[in-house]
C-alpha cells in the first residue's frame, strides 16, 4: 500500500488531482513490494528556487526535487528502523507549466513523467553517467507509454 501526503504550497490552479498523482506514483513504484510512504510537495518558483539553492546548491527553481529517506543503520548495517518512508518529492508548479509550454508538451504528461522520474530518483535510479541515464529514461518511457503519453525524450533526441 501507498500512503501518500500531497502537501499543496502553491497558489496555482490548474494542478493534478490527487487521484492523478496517485496513479503515476503507484506506476512507478509498483516494481517495489513494501509498503511505501511519501510526500509531494507542489510549490511556486521562489520555494523551489531557495530548496534547489539549500541542497543542490543552484540558484533557480528546478521541476522535480527528490529526498529520499535517510534511515540511520544499526550496528548491523541493517536499517535501525522498519518504516516505509520512502522520502520527499517537491515539484515547481510554475517550472512544471513553463517546461510543458516552451517543449510542446501536454501539461498533465510533463506531470506525469516528472511524478514519475522523482519516483525512480526515490528508488535509487539516476542519471549522472549514461549507463544509468539510459536505464532510468527508458523505464520512464515504458511507464508513461504504458499510460498512453508519448515519449517525453524524443524531441531531445532528434536536436542531438
């Protein structure tokens, strides 16, 4: 089971529903068998701008920051609590929207994909070298193909 808290910091609002937001976290977390907790965060540009600055340390609103839960190991190296806590996903409505519109995307699939990349971000999945990269964006293709949008890399590669 997902438990999801869907925090809204944010004035905008055209936003997803939460039942939409649930559907692509449950996609995209469906490989995992444990129970998982998270939260998303929707947030303007001046949040998502200081967060991006405190903990990545750029100073500009980002689309999708994701925190995944620091459980502390035991001696044992095993985790010191059993908790589901997956972790924390903050995503900038205004750069959500401005993405969608200046990549000739539609809004509720640039969503969909970025709920879905902070997801795998949570899981562990990244995108630093290209290996991992290729990995990662091809499981988000699967997951977002399997939802009826169309591939959110395509443009990207066609400019290459």
């Amino acid at each position: 089971m997902i438990e999801l808290d869907l925090q809204l910091a944010t004035e905008a609002s055209d936003l997803p529903a939460e039942a939409q937001l649930r559907r692509w976290v449950e996609l995209a977390l469906r490989q995992r068998t444990a129970d998982s907790e998270l939260t998303i965060r929707l947030v303007d540009a001046e949040e998502g701008q200081e967060l991006n600055r405190t903990y990545r340390h750029k100073d500009y609103a980002t689309n999708v920051l994701s925190f995944p839960a620091e459980v502390p190991d035991g001696p044992d190296g095993e985790p010191l609590l059993d908790i589901p806590l997956l972790g924390d996903l903050v995503i900038c409505v205004p750069v959500v929207e401005h993405e969608a519109r200046e990549q000739n995307k539609a809004l509720e699939a640039h969503w969909a994909h970025l709920v879905i990349h902070g997801c795998l971000h949570l899981l562990g999945y990244d995108h630093i070298d290209d290996e991992e990269a290729e990995e990662m964006e091809g499981l988000e293709r699967q997951l977002l193909a399997e939802l009826g949008y169309p591939d959110p890399y395509r443009d990207d590669e066609e400019t290459e």
